[in-house]
C-alpha cells in the first residue's frame, strides 16, 4: 500500500474501486468554485465529503490524497462503479491541471500521459 511517488509520472495509491479510466485531470480544492465536470474528466482533489456528490458523479475517475478503504470517496467510487484512488499523496500538485492521467482504481496507480 502506497502514498508515494513513484517516479515523476506515476503516484502511488490505495485502489479503492475497480476500473481502468484516462482522461484529461480536473484540479478541484473548492467544489463550490465550480459548476461541474465533463464526463471525461478526472476528478483530483485533497480530500472529498458529501457536498462533493455532484462533481464525483460526473467524473470519470477520481483522485484523492486523503482517504482509506472506508471513506466516503472511496465508498462512493465504488457505490457507483467509478474508478477511484485514494490516499495519492500530493496529487494536487503533482498532477497539472488539464493533464491527461490515467487511473487503475485496482492497484492504486495514478499515471500522467502528458504535462
């Protein structure tokens, strides 16, 4: 079980919902700052709770630094069959805005395609 960086490119999670997901990142810290997301966009954030239900389900994937097998990110990723990582630590500054990422919700790798 990860929380690392495992090289420039790729972090290390807790895959905490199945499924194999790319497309491009979407770098949220405030989901009141946004209207929403577009279906293939990666949601990739510091941590998530209810009020965050919205953007979750309109994602394609999710990222998140904070979490565990039992958090409410990880249990809605997998509730709603959506590729999820949790515990990636610093993914909101590793990861660019706008990135196209892949992420393996079963073995927890978040990988950048491109810059």
């Amino acid at each position: 079980m990860g929380n690392s960086l495992v090289d420039a490119r790729v972090i290390q999670g807790i895959g905490s919902s199945t499924g194999v997901v790319e497309g491009r990142a979407r770098i949220v810290l405030d989901p009141g700052a946004i209207d929403g997301l577009d279906r293939s966009e990666i949601l990739v954030a510091r941590e998530t709770d209810p009020g965050w239900l919205f953007l979750m389900l309109a994602s394609s994937g999710i990222v998140v630094e904070r979490g565990s097998m039992l958090s409410h990110t990880a249990i809605t990723g997998r509730q709603f069959g959506i590729p999820t990582v949790v515990g990636a630590m610093n993914a909101t500054t590793s990861i660019r805005e706008g990135s196209r990422v892949r992420v393996d919700g079963s073995s927890g790798l978040v990988t950048v395609l491109d810059a």
